[in-house]
C-alpha cells in the first residue's frame, strides 16, 4: 500500500506544485518568519527539490530514496498552511492539530 501512495504517477503533481509555491511564498513571507520557521521551511524546500529531482530521474531506487526524503521532511514539521491551504482547499489543518503538539511535528505527514 505505502509504495502505491509513494508511487510518482500520485505523488510528482501535488510535491511540484508545492515547491513551485515555495519559492514565491518565502520571498513575501520570509521578513516575519522566525529563524525557526525559516530554517525548517528551507529545509522542507530542499527536501521537495530532492524529491522532485528523485521522480524525475526514472531512477530504480526513487521509492526507497522518496520514503527517506518523506521522513526527512515530515522531521520538520508541516509546509506553511497557507501553502496546504492552495493545495488542498477545504483541508483544515488546526482540526488535525492535536492539543500540544509542536506545529504539527508529531501529525503524520499531510503530503503522504
């Protein structure tokens, strides 16, 4: 099952389309981010241009490399909501939130 939900043909579109977002999203936002947030968005940045890269290859290993970089990103939280928000419209990421958790870094992955 994880590797039909892994697999590039359901999951390239919706990534591409987040780390087209990025981009545009950090240049406005990034002035009231804090150094955190900031940290933790490059990084989940770098980990969809890796991802990207990786279902572009065509590569043998993409599903093995694609579950790591997966985990990778999920390590730093969730994208920014706004982002989720342009994604998936309707999706209410503050219901999925449980009390105390730390901006959704306990929540399993929303792209997955």
């Amino acid at each position: 099952m994880m590797s039909q939900l892994l697999s590039k043909d359901v999951m390239l579109e919706p990534l591409s389309q987040l780390r087209e977002l990025f981009g545009p999203w950090m240049a406005v936002h990034a002035a009231e981010l804090s150094e955190e947030d900031r940290t933790r968005y490059e990084a989940q940045r770098a980990c969809l241009d890796q991802i990207v890269a990786v279902y572009s290859s065509g590569s043998e290993e993409a599903q093995a490399t694609v579950m790591v970089l997966m985990h990778e990103m999920q390590q730093h939280g969730q994208p920014p909501k706004e982002l989720m928000k342009d994604l998936a419209p309707g999706l209410e990421l503050e219901a999925l939130m449980a009390e105390g958790a730390d901006d959704g870094k306990d929540l399993p992955c929303s792209i997955m």
